[in-house]
C-alpha cells in the first residue's frame, strides 16, 4: 500500500527529496479515483490508495524535522485529484 502512496509525492521527487511516513490510517473505502490522488488535503492529507485512503498523519521530508500532516500541508499546497 507504501508504493501506491509515494504517487502522491511525484512533485517532491522532481526536486530528489525523501520523506518518511511515521504515523498513518487507512480508511476501508472504495472510489473511483486512480490510486496516488489526493483526496482531501486541507487539515489532512488523504490519499487514495488501490483498496482504500490512507489518512496521514504524521511525516518528514528529507532533512528536516518531523511534523503533522497539518504542518506539512501549511507549507505544500496540493490540487486535489
């Protein structure tokens, strides 16, 4: 589920950062939407996933400190989709 996740993160890869997930939920719950969207990325980061969203919730990019999802989305903006 990790890999489909990372789709998520092709922006910050053009830029050649690493990020950790330390802290996540999935949420059982079928949509139409590609593995890898955005699904909601206001207070939280949910990302559709091929079974399901993953809720994250805590992370940290290459280089710097661990933060919430909150935090992380306050300095990176997301399209949602």
């Amino acid at each position: 589920m990790f890999k489909r996740i990372i789709r998520f993160f092709e922006e910050l890869k053009m830029f050649n950062v690493s990020f950790k997930v330390f802290e996540m939920d999935i949420i059982p719950e079928d949509s139409d939407l590609p593995a890898g969207a955005v699904v909601f990325a206001d207070k939280n980061l949910v990302i559709q996933t091929g079974k399901g969203k993953a809720v994250i919730k805590e992370l940290q990019l290459q280089g710097k400190k661990r933060m919430n999802a909150e935090d992380f989305l306050r300095g990176n903006k997301f399209e949602k989709g």
